[in-house]
C-alpha cells in the first residue's frame, strides 16, 4: 500500500478556486455528452438576467436578480419593499423575467430556492412546484426549492 503525504490548507484562494472550477468543468464534460455538446455554444455560459422597479421619487421598489444557463431560469433574489408588497409587484418582476427568459433567451424552465418566512405561497401560486425540501437550513429554518415550467 502506498500512503502519500498531502498538505491540506483551509484558506480562500481565488486563483485555486479557478482553477478548480475549470478542471471540474472539464471532467463533467468528459463524463457528461450533454454538457460536451453545450462546450462552445451560448448555453453554456450563464447570463445575468435583472428586473428593476422604481416608484414615482425614483427609489427602488423592487427587484429580481438571477440568471439563464442552458434551458433554465434562475431567480436568485426576488424583493419587493415593504410599502408595495401586496401591490402585485412581485408578480410583475417574476412574470417579466420569465417572458424574457422564454421570448429572449428560449428558456423552458425556472427554479428558486426561498425558506419557509419567505416566500413558498407565493410560488406555487405562480406555478411552481416544490421539488427539494431542507429542513433545519439553516437551523430553524426550512429550504424550499422549486421549479416551474415556462409555457
């Protein structure tokens, strides 16, 4: 049996995190012929996608924040301020990023994640589906994800 010595070091390191965010690309590409048929094309790579709404004064009144890869939508933050919630902005800044995902970017589906005192209600009432349920992340709190089809 042969041991090797390893250093193992605990820090952030940009460069390393490059370099393995690209050789992980790398043997997921060779493993996967789904992801080898995205190398080189525009699906590949992540598009950011920004929805923003001002009120009258200019002040943001809310927004969403995600990107497209592949096939897919991703809403990463969704926020709308506390004098408008309840004025279906919400609604709005989802719907539109949905459209542009679909229309723009040909997109079929969407997913978010959102914890229990956020908000699960108000996607599935838009038509998502919970998919992943994490209880206890973090503690106290439970992990929803969900996606949704694009029609």
């Amino acid at each position: 049996m042969v041991w090797r010595m390893f250093r193992i070091e605990a820090e952030v390191d940009k460069a390393r995190r490059d370099l393995l965010r690209s050789r992980l690309r790398d043997t997921n590409t060779a493993a996967s012929p789904v992801l080898r048929a995205l190398r080189g094309t525009p699906g590949e790579r992540e598009l950011p996608l920004h929805v923003w709404a001002s009120d009258e004064a200019g002040r943001l009144a809310g927004g969403l924040v995600g990107h497209t890869w592949t096939t897919w939508l991703h809403v990463t933050y969704l926020w709308v301020d506390d004098r408008h919630r309840g004025s279906g902005l919400g609604s709005r800044l989802l719907t539109t990023a949905e459209r542009l995902a679909r229309d723009e970017r040909d997109c079929r589906s969407a997913r978010v994640e959102t914890w229990d005192f956020q908000a699960p209600g108000f996607y599935r009432k838009k038509g998502y589906e919970v998919v992943c349920v994490i209880p206890d992340y973090p503690p106290g709190i439970t992990e929803y994800t969900l996606t949704k089809t694009l029609n």
